[in-house]
RNA sequence: GGAGACGUAUCGAAGUGGUUGUAACGAGACUGAUUCGAAAUCAGUUGACGUGUGAAAGCGUCCGUGGGUUCGAAUCCCACCGUCUCCGCCA
C-alpha cells in the first residue's frame, strides 16, 4: 500500500512503477483515486464545519438549559435536528469515498526497488550468483518419493486415504532427518542473533488482509468454519500480525526474529508433473525469518537475509544459487525478492527452496507498524525470509546427498541431530 | 462451557448525559532552575490520525470494536472482541 501523499505527489512515478510490472490496466487507477480523494477532502472538510456547527449548537444548548431557558433551547434543538439529515448524507458520502479510495490503494502495487530487472514472468527472473559446484553423478538419481521409500519414509496412500491429495506421512529415518533439519535451522539463526518464537499457528481476518494480497488470500488461507480465523500460511503471517497497530521504539530497532511453525496453503490450481510427492502440499512445516527496521537499513537487511539461507544450505553441502526476480513476478507488496534455489541433480536444474522479500513500508502502512524516531513517526520496513521448508527441502537433501549404492550421507552439522548416524543405509 | 468484575492516551487512575471535560490527578519521559556533579526539590513541556499552512493557529475524529438512542455520549441501550477472578472440563 502507498502512502496517499507520495501518489497525489508523483503519479506519473506511479503510473511508470505499473507499466514496469505489466499491469497497465491499473493505470488509470491512479488518476482515479487521485480525483476520488480530492473529493474525499472537500466533502470532509464540508462534514467538518457542520460537526463543528453542530458542536457549537449543542453546548449552546446546554449552557441554556442550566440558565433555565427552555424555549430558545427548543428553538435550538430543532435547528440542529434540521442539520441531521444532512449531516448523515454527507457521512454516508464519506464512508463510500473512503472505501472505494482504499480498495484502489490496496490494488495499487508497492513501487519496486530500482535494482529489479524488469520482466513479465518468472522465465524472466535473473540469477545472480551461484554457490557450490552443481554436480551431476555418474549413476541415476531416482525421484524423490522414491528415495524416500527405500527407507519406509513415506507413505502417500495413506495420507491420501486420511487427508486427500497433497497430505504425507514421514516415517522413520525420514521423518527424523526432517526435525533435524529444522532443529537445526533454529539453532543456525539463534546462533545468528535471531530471537527464536512460536507463534499463533491461527490468525484472524483483519491480520490477513493486512499481510498479503487479496488474490493471495484467496489462492492460499484457510478458513476455520465459524470462527474469524485462518490457518497461516507461513509465518510471517502471524510474525509481522505480532505488531499490528503499534507504534516501536526506534532504540529498539531493528527486531530480528526466527520462527517456527506448521504452514497450510490451499495452492489453488493445476500444477506440473514435477510438483508431486512432497514438492507442493497443502501442510508443511518451516523455519522463517523476519526482520522489522529503519527505512535506510532495509537493503543492508535484505543481503543479510537471503544470504543466512545460502550459508544455510551451503553448510549441508547443497549447492545452490540466487535468483532475482523481475518487476512482473513480484508480488504487489513487494518491492525486491530473491529467491533461493537449491540443485536437482536429477532434474538438472535448480528448484525453488526459499524466498527473500523485502516489503519496505507496504505492509507496515497496511498494519499501522510505526516508529517512534528522533525525526518524528515514520513506517517501519518489514522484511521475510525462509531460512528452510523441510519437505521440499529434503528433496534437495536427498538427491544431493545419495550415495550410489543407495544411502544417503549426513552432513557432519547435522548428525549430532540425528543421534551420531553419518549415514542412511537402505533396509534389505 | 458456567458465574462475576473490568477495558480511559506511555503506565496507573478519576470521570454515570452538557458551558468548569481543551479527558482531572499521579507516575514516567523531556526541558530549564538549583548543584562542582548527581539525588532531592521547584517550574514548564509531553497522545494518535485527518485537514489546513511557508510554518502555525484553527477545525474534525478517536475513551476495546461496531451499531443505536439523544440537540449533545467515555457516560444510556444492543452486539461482538479481549483481560482478570472463581467453578467445571481437558492435554
């Protein structure tokens, strides 16, 4: 969400930040609401001087009552009942500009970091920088569920019976190998500075509309039937909703938080071939970041964070590299995002296990996250980060980490999580 | 789930229909005086948002949220949300 000044002030800025997203068709919005909100401010001003009046009346009235002059106070009262009518025109008036004004602020995108390449999709997204070498071994890397077999990791039929498509059971070797890998992405960041939390795994509706977009909403929440509440879909959800409506001390900037928690997303519509298994599900579990800073330091928090998920999945051998993505694949609140993608030496090719964004003042506008600094109040910016999503992230695990007569090595980081064991060895 | 109490600005807290409510008072914070310096003391300043302006003044809105009654609502009515205490149930 923009701030309403920076749009009347620059909307040809505005309107070129748009185009540069392809979504030229909201173009004319901003002229629209720049028309609508000169409006809004005349017909408040108009709504102002008659509560004045109105004010200025009553209290005349109540001095008349006290002096015991009751026929001119009469004389009053129906002189402001007169008002009343009009006066609930005019905030009916104000209600529906308001309204209207915020919807077009809400679909009005973020203004992008002048840094993003600009493109229309993901095919157009640019690699940055590639960490590891991305080896492709002399013998064949079967698919991931697979792998997963071969040690009784996983069962899908089951999951299908209790809970449908898009559901799993982990079992065993497997099952641990995942707790271990977010235990120790937890301790990675704690060792980082992070603060480490578990949130509200609920969150209401009005902390929803505050952390994404309507169509993200739609694509990814889940309902709890007959409450306000939803199922988070990372979270960041409930992590950025923790400051909603709040106004921080700038000494205690910047927060740096680690989180935990189960996601649930509906993932709404058809996916490929290649996203079966554990690649997209409906439940997974996830180790994130967030941090909430000054303005001026967000880009240096930006680096910091997609680099803590590099060094994180480096330190477990699995190549990986950075990819930025362009103006047409950011979301709408969104002002840079790189992603992290780890090496599939099965596909050839790297696969998305992370996403860096930075949201600079748009989500805090949206959720009222203020500073209270030594140059006055200001919106904080508020930055996300997943330091790992563990079912997807075991496929890189496994694939990377295969051994030709089928175990599978464990890193040296992660076997003390794992009870000593440095290796998977395939059951006969 | 049942019963009761409560929700007022950074915190505590007064305020049960009106010109004296511009939300008292106290604490904290900030500024100044005093002091070699500090503590204590004294004096002053100290909410958010919108509008407006060169800057201001002014005006409007906000007493958990949303409605209602009234010329006028923190105050009365209704619904919802939340907190606390006790009871019940349950990891």
């Amino acid at each position: 969400m923009l701030d309403m000044k920076f749009l009347r002030e620059h909307p040809e800025e505005v309107k070129e930040n748009i185009r540069k997203k392809f979504q030229d068709s909201k173009c004319p919005l901003v002229d629209e609401v720049i028309a609508l909100d000169k409006e809004n401010r005349a017909l408040k001003q108009h709504g102002d001087d008659l509560r004045a009046q109105r004010n200025s009346l009553s209290r005349q009235i109540g001095g008349m009552m006290k002096e015991g002059k009751r026929n001119e106070a009469e004389l009053l009262k129906q002189q402001v009942s007169a008002m009343a009518e009009k006066m609930k025109q005019v905030e009916a008036k104000e209600g529906e500009l308001a309204e209207k004004i915020e919807k077009i602020m809400m679909i009005i995108p973020n203004m992008i970091d002048p840094s993003v390449p600009i493109g229309r999709d993901d095919s157009e997204n640019v690699e940055v920088e590639r960490y590891g070498e991305p080896v492709v071994p002399n013998f064949e890397i079967p698919y991931h569920t697979e792998i997963m077999e071969r040690f009784d990791g996983i069962d899908l039929d089951s999951a299908r019976k209790v809970a449908g498509n898009g559901f799993y059971y982990l079992m065993g070797d497997i099952a641990r190998l995942h707790s271990a890998i977010i235990t120790y992405a937890r301790d990675f960041m704690i060792n980082r500075g992070f603060t480490y939390v578990i949130p509200p795994f609920m969150i209401r509706s009005n902390v929803v509309s505050g952390v994404m977009s309507f169509a993200e909403m739609d694509n990814m929440m889940y309902k709890i039937e007959g409450e306000d509440l939803f199922l988070i879909g990372t979270s960041e959800h409930s992590m950025i909703g923790k400051f909603i409506d709040t106004i921080l001390d700038e000494k205690k900037l910047p927060y740096t938080y680690t989180s935990y928690s189960p996601c649930f997303r509906k993932e709404k519509g058809a996916h490929g071939i290649e996203e079966r298994g554990v690649y997209r599900i409906h439940q997974f579990e996830k180790q994130e970041m967030i941090v909430i800073c000054k303005p001026e330091e967000s880009a240096k928090w930006f680096e910091k964070l997609y680099q803590n998920t590099v060094d994180f999945f480096r330190s477990l051998d699995i190549p990986v590299r950075t990819l930025e993505c362009c103006s047409g694949d950011l979301a709408d609140l969104k002002s840079k995002s790189v992603d992290v993608e780890a090496w599939s030496p099965r596909q050839k090719k790297y696969f998305e296990v992370g996403s860096c964004s930075n949201l600079t003042d748009a989500q805090s506008r949206r959720l009222k996250i203020r500073v209270n600094g030594e140059k006055g109040k200001y919106y904080a910016h508020t930055l996300n980060n997943t330091v790992v999503a563990p079912p997807r992230m075991l496929i890189a695990f496994l694939e990377n980490n295969l051994n030709e007569d089928g175990s599978v090595s464990i890193p040296e980081v992660l076997q003390g999580y794992m009870g000593g064991m440095k290796k998977l060895e395939v059951k006969k």
